[in-house]
C-alpha cells in the first residue's frame, strides 16, 4: 500500500522537465496535423506566381480573391448550371449519410443484441468485407448497377456507400457495449424491438452514429460518382471542380480555390458533430 501511495505521489509531482517534454511532444503532432490545413487556407489566396515559391512560405505578401472570382467565371461558362453540380453533390450526401447511418445500425442491432442461426458467420463475411479496397469492387459493382439498370441515376451513386460494411460494424461493436439488462428491462415494460432500438439504443450509441456520419459525408462528399455517371446533369461537385482547374499550371490557383471550397462542408460537418461526440464519449460507458 505505501509502495503503491509512493508511486502515485511520484506521479502526481511530475517534474517540470516531463511537462515541458509533454507539450513539446503534443505541439509537434498538433504542427503535423495543422500544417497541411495552414497550405490548405494559404494557397487559395496566393497569386500564381508565389504558389511556386520553394521553399513554401505559410503566408501571402499580396493576397488576392482572383482565384476564386476565376473560379466562379468558369463556373458560370459550363454546359450544366453550377447550381445543378451543387444541388447534386448535396442531395447525394445527406442522402447518402442519413440512410447509411439508419440501415448500418438497424442491421448492426440484431447482430449485437440477438443470437440467431447464422450470426457469427454473417458477421466473419463483414469483417472480411473490410479487407476489399474500392477498386477491387469497381466492376462487380458496375455489372450489378448495369443489370439493374442503374447507370445514370441517382441509385447508382447512393446504394454503394449505404451498403458499406465499415459503418455496420463500428454500430455492431459500440453496441456491445450496451447492457443486456437494460434491455431486457424495456422488453418486460411492455416495449417492442424497434421502440427499444430507437429510443434506448440509438441515444446511448450516439458517439458512435455521430462519428459514422463524419466519414460517410465526408467520404461521398469527395466522391465523383465517375464509374457509374456519364450524364453531365448527374455528375456530382467534384467532378465540375476538376474540369475547371484541367488547364495546367496556370490553373494552379484556381485548383487551390477550388480545393479549399471542397474542404469547408466536411469541416463544418466535423465542427457541428465533434463536442457532442467528445462529451458523449465521456459520458458513455454503462455497466452491469
């Protein structure tokens, strides 16, 4: 007991050097993960020729908007409306994120939650599901969409990511954690499955839908959708973006506009969703 009182007061009396060792550490993993963000913000503002300085400078001496009133010009001039690309890149996103987070979890309660015949094995196919890149299912997926007569539409760019075995088995682990008394609680109160599912379930798994829905919008928001769209009217944000900065190296700086107007959704995402995420996970944890 004393040794043990001994090595905690050692702990808590950490020398001023540990500390100091400790912000150091942490201000330079911090510097890793802002720089690029900092490149990001800089070089949307810079004029051309100071984005081809070496080394990089992390700030502008004349800062200019021409490149994204560049931007917004050569918007203006495509084929389709700008607002049509935008109109789409949105509707598939939240569309995208709100069913995927919906049918991962409903499939993933069961899994957690019930035994039945065949579970375990299920589940191995998931996680085996996991170890396939994107492109290893380009084509199966684009001869499933061509059979289904899905090519060019809308279908095409939302069951894929809806049906990804990522978010099925982040719910199916977070709701491990669940207690089963809690449960069988509801169940003797007269509450049937789904009344169970979304209104005990769902809230005490909220860290974990809410992180799902950082990676599934930000993952089809930086989609293009090009395996299975050829029509111009479908295509999606990014896809515009890059037909707008294709012209070489004086497109540089709109390319860095347009990059920087990609990156502000996903922030936004990030910033709405990560405190209620860092204070659910702090408050989460029941036990039997």
């Amino acid at each position: 007991m004393a040794k043990a009182n001994e090595l905690h007061r050692k702990r808590v009396s950490r020398s001023w050097y540990g500390d100091f060792f400790v912000f150091l550490m942490l201000a330079g993993f911090g510097a890793f993960m802002v720089i690029p963000m900092i490149f990001l913000v800089i070089n949307a503002f810079k004029p051309l020729e100071e984005i081809f300085i070496f080394p990089p400078r992390l700030y502008v001496v004349n800062p200019t908007l021409d490149n994204f009133k560049t931007m917004f010009r050569m918007a203006s001039n495509l084929w389709v409306p700008f607002s049509r690309y935008i109109f789409n890149s949105v509707f598939v996103s939240i569309t995208v994120t709100v069913l995927h987070i919906i049918f991962a979890s409903m499939a993933a309660y069961p899994l957690a939650k019930h035994k039945f015949a065949g579970r375990d094995t299920i589940f191995q196919v998931i996680v085996l599901s996991l170890l396939f890149t994107s492109g290893t299912l380009a084509l199966p997926q684009y001869i499933v969409m061509a059979k289904m007569g899905m090519i060019n539409t809308y279908w095409a760019l939302i069951l894929p990511p809806v049906a990804s075995s990522l978010g099925l088995f982040l719910m199916k682990q977070f709701m491990l954690s669940i207690p089963d008394s809690t449960l069988e609680s509801a169940r003797m109160d007269g509450a049937n499955e789904f009344v169970i599912y979304w209104k005990i379930v769902m809230p005490m798994v909220k860290p974990a839908w809410l992180t799902l829905m950082i990676f599934a919008f930000q993952s089809i928001w930086n989609s293009t959708g090009g395996n299975f769209i050829y029509t111009e009217s479908l295509k999606l944000l990014p896809t515009a973006l890059q037909q707008i900065t294709a012209g070489g190296i004086a497109r540089q700086g709109v390319g860095a506009a347009a990059m920087l107007v990609m990156a502000l959704p996903p922030i936004i995402v990030f910033i709405i969703t990560q405190s209620n995420v860092i204070e659910t996970m702090s408050h989460s944890g029941m036990k039997e």
